[in-house]
C-alpha cells in the first residue's frame, strides 16, 4: 500500500506578501509517508516555498466513535 501526500506551495514573494499569490498543490505518491514528502521537497521550484505543510488526504486523523 502506499501513501499520497500534498503539498501547497507559492512563491516566496507571495508569501512575503510582495506580490499576488500563485499558489499551487504538488502531489506525491511512495511506499511510506518520508518517502512521498521528500519526493515533493525535491519538486519545488527555485523560488518557492511550502504553506500550510504537507497532508496525507486519505488518513483519518482521529478515532471518532459512533453516536446512539
């Protein structure tokens, strides 16, 4: 099984808050959580920079039980 991980990224000006936001989501998939996040550390353009941080869209964070 293997495990996808996104990314959102924008440029550093934009994150500086110098210039207009061209935010883009990168994606990755790999055998293992470290795997996919150092794939998408290597897709990073020059000049740009991670917001937020990375996600894993099909994990469950949290144990929620079920309601009577």
């Amino acid at each position: 099984m293997s495990t996808r991980v996104v990314v959102t990224i924008d440029t550093q000006a934009a994150a500086r808050g110098e210039e207009e936001s061209q935010k883009r989501e990168l994606e990755a998939e790999a055998p293992t959580y470290e795997q996919a996040r150092d794939e998408l550390v290597e897709q990073i353009p020059e000049g740009w920079t991670i917001v937020g941080g990375f996600g894993v869209p099909d994990r469950a964070d949290t144990y929620q039980p079920r309601r009577p």
